[in-house]
C-alpha cells in the first residue's frame, strides 16, 4: 500500500465551521489536509488559502449521503497521496423538526448523511489503516447523541447517538492494529447559526462555563485524538459542552 511520507488526514465537511477549524489546525500541525465538501467552491477557497500551491491541502468534493460519491472521494484522496491516517468524519445536516412531523424520506435521508456516511468511510479508511498498522479516526457526534436534541430533530439525535455507538465498535476492532477510533460531542459551539454576538452571550450565561465554546476548541480536542500522543485513548467520547451534560 502506498505511504506518504507525511501524515496525511481527510476531514468531512471542511468548507465551513468545526470542520474548517479541524482542517485549519490539522494543517498548521503539519498533516497534509483534504477538504472535502458538498460545498466544494468553498473547500477550494480553504484549501488554496492554506496552501496556494496544493501541494499540503486539497479540496474534494463529495456528497457524503451518496454511497458512490463517498468511494470515489476515498479513491481521489488514495490516488493523490494514498489513503488517509487520519480520517474526521465530520459532514452533517442539521434539521430541525418535530418528533412528530419528521417523514420516512427526511429520517432516511438525514441517517444516510450523518451517520451511514460514517460507516462507509470507517469500513475504507479503517480497513486501509489496519493493513499500515497505524490510524486515527474521530467521529463528530453531539450532545443531541446523548440527550435528545433540544433544538435539531430526533433523526439528528438518532444519527448522532449511532455515531457514539459506531465510534466504540470500531475502536474495538481497529484496537490491535494501532488505529484509535473516538467521538467528540460539541454542545454550545459559537457557528453563524447561532446568530449574533449578543445571542452567543446570552446563550453562554446559561452555561457552567459562562461562555460559548469556539471550533479552534474542538479543533484542539480533534489534534489531540488524532496525534501521536493518544494512542492508549480509544472508543472514548470528549464532551466538549462548556459543562451543560456531565457524566
Ligand atoms: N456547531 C455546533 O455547536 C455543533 C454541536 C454538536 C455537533 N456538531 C456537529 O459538528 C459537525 C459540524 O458542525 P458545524 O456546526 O460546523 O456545521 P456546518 O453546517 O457549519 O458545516 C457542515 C459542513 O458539512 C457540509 N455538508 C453537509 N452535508 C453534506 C453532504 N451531504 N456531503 C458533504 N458535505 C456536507 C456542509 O457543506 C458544511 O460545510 C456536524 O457533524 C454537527 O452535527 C456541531
């Protein structure tokens, strides 16, 4: 199997948000980064603005809720710089609904986005890093996974507790061959969908923290799992929820 001298890492739904903050800092660590992204005008950007040359970061684009596109972005990443150490399953709607107003088509497509997407690509990415004998995988689960979701919907929860449960069946499997698998569960992350600055801080007061968290913070948590100093850490969630759920 082809080795890249460099770690490399694909990160999902890297044009916007925690995954362009994943991307970010992934690259500043020194990975060489693939974007990938329904958004794939915006990956570029990303990509071109971390590096101009391509050479460390490069944008794919892919719809993850699309089993063929989902291999044909493992195959362009494995034909590029060959398949990825690290892999961050991070892609994901976020609708909201009623329990009981959500149809069998927006359920199934909302679990085929969020959370088979993460099979497929663990099953790729996971079979690969087992035969090289080193990986890390982290899937983006949420507080909605392990609450119910106060806001999203209950296909996003659904989905969301899946990722939890895939995350530590994987880990188990991948556990002798030196791949960690993990989960890391926001809540309360600053994003655009938050609204304004003064929304942010009313919805941190009602937090132990005091404070909403920022995507360079859940990045940080993502450098860590998917970095050489984790190696004993695997099926682990990391809440990352300014103290709202604690177990
Ligand atoms: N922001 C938070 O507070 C928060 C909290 C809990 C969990 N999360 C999880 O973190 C992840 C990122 O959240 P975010 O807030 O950055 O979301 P976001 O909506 O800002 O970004 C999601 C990205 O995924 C991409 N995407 C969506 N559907 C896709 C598809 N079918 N194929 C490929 N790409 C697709 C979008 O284009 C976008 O770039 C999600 O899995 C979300 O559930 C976020």
């Amino acid at each position: 199997m082809a080795e890249h001298p460099i770690r490399t890492a694909l990160v999902t739904g890297a044009a916007q948000g925690l995954g362009a903050a994943i991307a970010r800092r992934l690259h500043a660590d020194g990975l060489h980064v693939a974007l990938a992204d329904l958004n794939a005008t915006a990956a570029a950007a990303l990509a071109i603005e971390l590096d101009p040359t391509g050479e460390t970061a490069r944008a794919i684009a892919v719809d993850v809720s699309d089993v063929e596109s989902v291999r044909s972005c493992f195959a362009d990443q494995t034909a590029a710089w060959g398949p990825p150490d690290v892999l961050v399953n991070n892609a994901g709607r976020t609708p909201r609904a009623s329990v009981w107003e959500i149809t069998p088509d927006e359920w199934d497509d909302v679990l085929g986005t969020n959370l088979r997407s993460y099979l497929l690509f663990c099953q790729l990415a996971g079979a690969a890093m087992r035969e090289k004998g080193w990986g890390r995988i982290v899937n983006m689960s949420s507080f909605a996974g392990q609450q119910g979701g106060l806001v999203a919907g209950a296909h996003y929860a659904a989905s969301k507790a899946g990722a939890l449960v895939l995350t530590k069946i994987f880990a188990r499997e991948l556990a002798p061959h030196g791949v960690t698998v993990n989960a890391v569960s926001p809540a309360a992350i600053r994003t655009p969908a938050m609204g304004s600055d003064a929304d942010a801080a009313e919805a941190g007061r009602s937090l132990p923290t005091g404070r909403v968290g920022t995507a360079e913070e859940v990045a940080a948590a993502v450098a860590y799992l998917v970095g050489p100093d984790s190696g004993f850490v695997t099926g682990a969630t990391l809440d990352i929820n300014g103290g709202v759920f604690m177990r």
